[in-house]
C-alpha cells in the first residue's frame, strides 16, 4: 500500500493510496529471464531440426531433434507463451488499483484491474459508517504476513494491503495509525 505525494487533501478530506499490480519490477525481471530463456530452448531445438546454426555465436549443436530437440523446442514453445502471458499482464497492469477513504462523500473505494472481459475492473464501494476498526496482522516465521484489514460491520475483514513481500513492520504501524487516525476508528493487532 503506497501513499500517493499528498494523500490527505484539506479541501476534500480524501486519502488515497495506490496499489501495485503486476507492474513490479520483480515481474519485468522474471519475464525478460523467461523471455530469454524460452526464445533460447526454442531456437536450440528448432536449430537440431533444421541443422543451421540458428543460435548467434553458438557452434552447431550435437543435439539429434529426436528426442532432446524435440524437447528443447517444447520447453521453448512453453517459456514463449509463459512469456507472452507475463508481459499481457504486465501491460494491463493486472490487479492495480487504489484504495480510496473520501470523508466527504462518506465513502471507501476500492478498485483493481483484472483480466478483459466483462468484468475487468472490480469497484466496491462501501459506507464509511460500517468501518469498525483497523487491524494489523503480523505474523513471523517461514511464511511471514504483514498486512491491513478493514473490519466492517456485519461483513469479513477487507484486505487493504498489496500481495507479494510484506511490507515492513515500521511501515505497516505508521499506514494503520494514518488510516485509524484520518477514519477516526480503534486500531486493532498493534
């Protein structure tokens, strides 16, 4: 949960904060490796398959097309389109968003992307009045989770955090006290 430069606005007492989809750099990181990857099996096996040196600055490859080239160019064929998959949810920016708590209007909005179609953008919207308390989750150990919940009434807790890494600890205290304080709600889990 990023806060935007000036998340609290005195004129219309709104605080907003961004939500990284899959624009994170680790995405971009692992979609060139896979990209590089996948086009590399592919152009192994389809270069035992030709017997031409597809592969710049490689020699001829002692591989037979039967069985490794046959193999090299499935992995290739499956890296490729794994590939192409990362970079069409990179481009839509899958799962970004905001989170937005507007005093004025009464209201929190939460928004995010999601794959074309009918539904792609998901927007709910909810009465600030049900917002009861703020809670933190920490939890430690293999699998550690830090996160932050909206606890409304008569509903189950709304996730306000990203996925992926957990923020750290020093972070997620000063976002739930900035939110429990602007919604002038308890905070729970601290």
């Amino acid at each position: 949960m990023t806060a935007t430069n000036n998340p609290v606005s005195t004129q219309t007492r709104t605080l907003t904060y961004t939500i990284t989809g899959a624009r994170r750099p680790s995405n971009f990181v692992f979609a060139a490796i896979t990209a590089i990857g996948g086009v590399g099996f592919l152009l192994a096996g389809l270069s035992s398959y030709t017997a031409m040196d597809l592969l710049p600055g490689i020699e001829q490859p002692l591989v037979n097309f039967v069985p490794q080239g046959l193999a090299l160019s499935f992995y290739g064929v499956a890296g490729t389109l794994l590939d192409f998959y990362l970079w069409f949810a990179i481009a839509i920016d899958y799962g970004g968003g905001f989170n937005e708590f507007d005093l004025d209007k009464g209201q929190l909005r939460m928004v995010r992307k999601g794959m074309p179609g009918r539904n792609r953008t998901i927007d709910l919207a909810f009465p600030l009045a049900e917002v009861q308390a703020v809670r933190a989750e920490i939890r430690n150990g293999i699998n550690p989770r830090r996160s932050l919940y909206l606890r409304l009434k008569g509903r189950k807790d709304l996730p306000l955090t990203e996925v992926g890494q957990p923020m750290p600890l020093s972070e997620l205290e000063d976002k739930a006290a900035e939110l429990a304080k602007f919604l002038a709600v308890p905070l729970e889990g601290i």
